[in-house]
C-alpha cells in the first residue's frame, strides 16, 4: 500500500460542524498521502455509516489514505486503504483472512503487552494512547513509556493530548507518528492546524 504516512487524523464529527469540509481544509493544507483519515464513528451503524465513507473516499481520493474503524464490510465497499480495529472489532487474523494484502492493517494498544500482541498478529501499526493527558481516558502513558514502547518492533502513533507543541517530542521519543482528534477537528482552523502538524512531525 505503499508509505504509512506519520500523521493521523481520527474523526470525530461531534465536535466540528462539518467533518468532510473540515477533512478537506485540513488535507488542503498538507502535502498528498501525508495523512491517514481514520473514519471511527461508531455510533454510525449501516447506510448512514456507508454513506459517509463514501463520501469520504471521495475527498482523500489521492490525497490520503483512509481506514475505517471496526467494519471491513464498509472499508471494502468504499475501496478504503484499510481498516482499524479497536478493543471491540474483530480479531486481525480473522479480518485478514478476508481482506486484499494491499490494505493497511492497524490496532489500538494501552499497554505493552497488547502492542506485543498487535506485532506479533501482524498489525502494520498500533494506536498507543494516552500518551498525554486526556480527560476519563486514564493516566498518561508519558514519553518515556513511548521510549519503551517503540522497541515493540512496529510503527507506533502517539495518542493523547498531541498537538503540534509536542508532536515533535513525540517522535524524538520513538514515535512513528502522531494521532489526534481534538487538535484538528475541534480546531478554529483545522487547515492551520494540520499544517503545523505536519511541520512538527514531519520535520528533520
């Protein structure tokens, strides 16, 4: 499937007006396939769902790479990238029995032991998360936990309480890349947003 970008950018329509055209301010604002859109609305269920990642295939059609959490069903109908599995998806063994080799497979992690688990099923990368502080999200992992963590032996996304302020503290930890919601879909401006994202981790 080609490069994994380092930026990821976790949907959640709840706190935008508009999660498409804040999808495409943000993608506006950064070089093309630099990030991964990941569709985690999981509150949607059937049609509504669907229609939603259609329409968001259609706005990271050669701009990013998008994933859809949980539902390989929906991912293969849209021809997403890949797909997410959280805690409550199915196992990635199963789902990969079922999906072309060309997708892109990830996993959401909380500890090191379940990012051992996600290398050694053959995820492509874990969610680590929270690496910050993140309200009912329990306590934060930290940078040095993310230091251990990178030795797991796949690419890890920060999760949790990232911004562009500490994107970079993230990588020089081991990081991957970084994951965030808030920082871009709650933003004033998600297009500055994601751009200063994409400067602080992608830099040198």
């Amino acid at each position: 499937m080609g490069d994994l970008p380092r930026l990821a950018l976790i949907t959640d329509r709840r706190v935008c007006s508009s999660l498409p055209d804040t999808i495409s301010a943000a993608l506006d604002a950064v070089p093309p396939r630099s990030c991964l859109v990941i569709l985690r609305e999981k509150d949607l269920l059937g049609r509504v769902l669907f229609a939603l990642a259609e329409r968001l295939r259609r706005i990271t059609e050669g701009r990013a790479l998008l994933s859809v959490n949980g539902r390989l069903d929906i991912a293969l109908a849209v021809d997403a990238d890949g797909v997410h599995l959280g805690n409550d998806a199915p196992s990635l063994a199963d789902v990969k029995q079922r999906a072309p080799a060309s997708m892109c497979f990830g996993t959401s992690a909380h500890t090191h032991d379940e990012l051992g688990a996600a290398a050694r099923s053959g995820a492509d990368y874990a969610l680590l998360s929270p690496i910050g502080d993140v309200p009912n999200k329990g306590s934060a992992l930290g940078f040095e936990s993310l230091r251990t963590a990178s030795r797991a032996g796949l690419p890890i996304f920060a999760l949790g309480g990232m911004a562009a302020g500490n994107a970079r503290a993230a990588r020089d930890a081991g990081a991957y890349g970084v994951a965030v919601i808030r920082a871009v879909f709650a933003a004033v401006d998600p297009a500055a947003a994601c751009a200063a994202l994409y400067a602080a981790t992608y830099r040198l």
